[in-house]
C-alpha cells in the first residue's frame, strides 16, 4: 500500500508523478500502466483543487494506492464540497468542432480508464474508490 | 514542459516536449494562441510529448476553434501511441488533422 498526501495547490500535481512514477517502478507496473494511472489521479486531483474548495485555507488530499495481482485499488478522499463525478453529465464525443464543449473531459477520460468507481460522502467527505485492472 | 516555436512563410510549428497538464497547459495556451496564424498551416509536433491530460486537450479544442473560424484545421504531428488513445477516447481525433510524423522534420 502507498500513500500520498497532497495539499491542494496546482504545482503538485508534480509530486502526484513522482509518486507514481516510484509506486509504478516498485511494483513493476507496465508505462502504459503508469501513465493511465497517472492520467486518472491527475484529472481528480486537478479537479478537487480547482473546484471543490469554496474558501482560501489550506486542504488535505489523501491517495491510497494497492495493487493485489491484476487490479489497483484506489482511494481519494477530500474535504472540499460535495461531488459524485458519477452524477456528472457525459460529454458528447460526436460533435462538430463548433459545438464540442470545452468542459467535462477530465471525469470522461477517468471512466474510460478505470474499471470500477463507487463514490460516497462521509462525515463532510468526499471518498471515491476506483479499480483498475492491470493489462 | 518545453515549447520551440518554428515560424516559416507557410506554416508556423511548434514543438512540445515533456508533460502538458495542469501546471504547463496556461504556458501552452498563451504559446498556441500567439502563433496560430490563419493564413499559414498551424502545425503542433508532439514527437517529444510524454504526457498530455484533458488541460491539455482543452487548450488544443480552444485553438482548433479559434482556427476553424477561418476554415482551418489545427495539425497535430508524431503522436506517441498512448497519447493518440486519450485523443481516440476523447473524441478528438475528428477535430484536427492528425499525421504520424512531422511533415517539416529536418
């Protein structure tokens, strides 16, 4: 198991490809395996510290990481407002150049790469558990 | 993230190394922005790319907007393999001219 604690500024998202870099070396992940995983947590990250926080105070992210044979199990919790990326309204990936929305990509591109997401809210908490298959 | 912008009589290029996220995608969109020029080809070469998340992707769509305006096509060069997926997954590959190797490679 690796835990990461980031605090939510922009800039360290760095630390967050570090880490996974590192978690990715020690348990002989697969590049493509490091850069989805990278991808995923970098899209929920980005997104907590951008939009979860409705004040100037300082803030805790927490990321758990294991890997049991073929899966990774995630889990990220914050202390920003209420979010399920579940509820979140899909993209429409057809459209023409002029009408494709410009927001709403991040949470698509989490799907796609993960197995499984459940999300809860717990004592003012946003917890969202992800697995990923290994391939 | 590193960005060299190459300026010719018919096309401007710009090559982007490194990771495009988050933390450079302000830098890349302030770059972009300045050297699309509708009356040349607008060529990004992503040879060197090692990472690009929907920051990214974002920058680019604002770009290709900006362009198609005019009637243009934004070109996205050398794509590694997992940075075409994301584009694959996000829809993207529709909306630009994607060519496998840089037609200006010197």
């Amino acid at each position: 198991m690796a835990k990461l604690s980031i605090e939510n500024k922009i800039e360290n998202l760095n630390k967050l490809a570090e880490f996974i870099e590192n978690f990715g070396e020690e348990h002989e992940l697969s590049p493509k395996n490091i850069f989805e995983l990278n991808l995923i947590l970098d899209e929920l990250i980005t997104n907590i510290i951008s939009y979860a926080y409705e004040d100037d105070s300082d803030h805790i992210i927490e990321l758990d990481i294991n890997k049991e044979k073929d899966e990774l199990k995630i889990q990220l919790i914050d202390d920003g407002k209420e979010f399920n990326p579940l509820e979140k309204e899909e993209v429409k990936l057809d459209e023409d150049l002029d009408e494709r929305k410009i927001g709403g990509l991040g949470i698509h591109i989490v799907k796609e790469k993960t197995d499984e997401i459940k999300y809860k809210r717990e004592s003012n908490k946003n917890i969202l558990m992800l697995k990923k298959k290994l391939k | 993230m590193e960005i060299n912008e190459v300026k010719k009589d018919t096309y401007n290029l710009l090559n982007v190394n490194g990771r495009l996220d988050s933390t450079t995608a302000p830098e890349f969109e302030k770059a972009l922005l300045n050297s699309i020029d509708a009356a040349k080809e607008n060529l990004v070469n992503f040879k060197d790319l090692k990472y690009i998340s929907s920051s990214g992707l974002r920058v680019l769509l604002v770009a290709a907007k900006k362009l198609s305006a005019t009637g243009k096509k934004l070109t996205i060069t050398a794509m590694q393999d997992h940075i075409k997926e994301v584009f694959d997954i996000s829809g993207f590959t529709g909306l630009f001219n994607i060519l496998p190797e840089n037609p200006y490679e010197q």
